[in-house]
C-alpha cells in the first residue's frame, strides 16, 4: 500500500521571486508598506534572497520617512489651520446659543458640553509625540465682562504670539 503525500503550498510560496519583487511596489503605499516589506523579509529570509529582504526593508522605511514629511510640511500646517478655523467659528455658534439661552456668556468654554455633548475645545495643533503632556492643550476662552476672547494657540501652541488663530465669521 503506497501514500500519495502531497504536500499544498501556501500562496507566497506559489510565487515566483519575480512576482515578490513587484509586490514590492506595494511598500510606496504609506502604512501598507509596512506589511508587505515585513513580508517580504519574511520570504527573503526563507529564500535566501537578499534583494528581497533590501525591497522589504525600503518598504518599512518608506512609512515613517513619509509620515515625518508629510506632518512636518506647509501643507499639512495649512489644512490644520483651515480645520482650526472651521472648529473656532464652531465654539462661537455654541457660545452664541450659550448667551441666547442664559443672557451672559459662559466663565468657561467646559460650560457648553452642557448643552452641546460634541462639543470640542482641543485645540488641532498639538504636540502628538510629547509623552510628557497629560492633558492636550485648548483653545484659548476668556470671559471679558459681557463679551468674550477666543483664539487658538496656533502652531507654536504658545499664546500671544503672531501665529494665533482668531474665529473668522462670514455671512
């Protein structure tokens, strides 16, 4: 009595080296080169193949070099003052409907979550990777009699400083 044993193949073994280094393409996809580069170690290793294991490599790298340039561009800033303003004109709508409702201004802007529970006073501009802050910083909300300042830190995310962001409302 014979056994024909067969033993199946897993897809990247199916694959030709060949096909692999195309999938390599997949590590210029920011976040997605992060498995396939791992994957592609993985097979390098188990193909002895070098140029394999370099493809995966860049593709994990390609991830943090393109976030770092992306988050630390003109562009990005721009947009996150765009948003920064978008949110401001937003405190003011609920600090106007705050006034309508209770004939002054609230002492702090944590008074609107009363009437508003999406109410959101963090500020967009923050130091993501600062461990040490337990808090994120908020805009900027002080009660002046029977008017009111509002303002983000901006950028630098000190106060007072030329990059603070004020509400801009249009009709």
């Amino acid at each position: 009595m014979t056994t024909d044993i067969t033993k199946k193949k897993s897809f990247f073994q199916k694959m030709t080296s060949k096909s692999l280094y195309k999938f390599g393409f997949i590590g210029l996809i920011p976040n997605f080169g992060l498995i396939s580069g791992a994957i592609l170690i993985l097979q390098g290793f188990k193909r002895k193949d070098n140029k394999m294991k370099i493809i995966g490599l860049a593709g994990i790298l390609f991830t943090p070099v393109f976030w770092y340039f992306f988050l630390n561009s003109d562009f990005h800033k721009d947009h996150i003052i765009q948003f920064t303003n978008i949110q401001l004109n937003e405190v003011v709508k609920d600090l106007e409907f705050y006034k309508s409702k209770n004939g002054h201004y609230p002492d702090s802007l944590a008074e609107l979550k009363t009437q508003n529970k999406f109410f959101n006073d963090q500020e967009p501009f923050n130091d993501e990777f600062d461990f040490k802050k337990l808090k994120p910083a908020r805009f900027y909300y002080k009660r002046v009699e029977s008017d009111y300042i509002l303002k983000s830190l901006g950028p630098d995310l000190i106060l007072n400083t030329d990059d603070d962001i004020y509400p801009e409302l249009r009709k």
